[in-house]
C-alpha cells in the first residue's frame, strides 16, 4: 500500500517534523519512503510544506499532484491544498484555525482536531504538531506508533527529558481524539 501524505502549516508549526518522524518510522519497518520539504524564505513564520510517501513498494518520484492525505495545521494550507486531496483520502485540520475545506469531494473525510487547545492542555502549544502527528497515525496506520515513539526517545531521552513527556502525551491525546471522531 503506498500513502502520499502532505504536511503543511506556517513555519515553525512543525510540519516538517511530523512528514520527517512518519518517513523515519516507516524506514525503520521496512518501508520505502521519500521526504521532499519545501519552503519560503521567511522560515518562521512563512510557509512550510512537505510531500512524504510511504508504501511497501519502490517509490517512483517523491512528487505529486494529489494527495492521499492531507495535514492542513493553519487555514492558507487548507485552502491551498485542499481540493488536491484524493477521492476516498483524509483531510486533518487544525480545528483551532481552521474552518470547513471548501468545495472538496463529497467522498474525502474531513477529521478537525483542535490541535492547540490540546497542545495547551498537554503544556505546550508548540506541541500541536505531535498531537496532529497521534491523530494522523491513528487515522492512517501507516506506520505503527510504537515505531515513532522509539525514534522520538532516541532524540530526547537524554537531551529533554519533559519535552519527549510532553510530546508522547500529545500523540497519545491525539491518537485518542481520532478514535473518537
């Protein structure tokens, strides 16, 4: 099965991280993927995309035109994006900026996860990318969540210790907000 996910969101909100911990996770089961950032040259601030791949076979090109999945963490990503969403694919929104998806295809679901207000609760809002990362996980299972967890240990264990807490409770938060919806 291959999944083409586009993450994308101001920069600074994280975006690149969640395609670069989901291409990670599914190098480390075996996976072939690809990771094809792109951004402005405002970095903070301006905007941040990324086009990953995950599948059981070779990947061709790590671009395309329509996406299987949809991480949209602000409202100009949503827009933007959108409507290039694949029949039959997920829209994930940031239901703290964003509205409702205009004119997608009836058969595309639309998850809205408050992203921040749960990023909040966890303690942090910067963590909103990892609770979207939970969610996105969980609605996908294109990689397992044990995979990323393992890899965010090994870059935070030691050198941030609460911050690796902070983000493994947001994944879980919103790995269960996604089982809810």
């Amino acid at each position: 099965m291959t999944t083409r996910i586009l993450c994308a969101g101001f920069g600074g909100q994280g975006a690149l991280l969640i395609g670069k911990l989901m291409v990670n996770a599914g190098m480390l089961e075996g996976k072939h993927v690809t990771w094809l950032p792109s951004y402005g040259p405002e970095m903070r601030g301006g905007t941040a995309n990324v086009m990953c791949v995950i599948s059981d076979k070779p990947v061709g090109s790590p671009i395309f035109d329509r996406m299987d999945v949809l991480v949209a963490l602000n409202q100009p990503s949503l827009d933007k994006f959108a409507l290039q969403t694949k029949e039959n694919g997920l829209i994930l929104s940031n239901a703290s900026l964003c509205g409702d998806p205009a004119r997608v295809d009836g058969s595309v679901k639309v998850v809205a996860v408050p992203l921040t207000e749960i990023a909040e609760e966890v303690g942090n809002v910067k963590a909103a990318n990892m609770v979207a990362l939970g969610a996105l996980i969980e609605l996908t299972g294109c990689v397992n969540r044990q995979t990323v967890e393992e890899d965010l240990r090994k870059m935070l264990e030691k050198k941030n210790p609460a911050l690796l807490e902070q983000n493994l409770t947001a994944m879980e938060r919103g790995a269960k907000f996604a089982r809810q919806a």
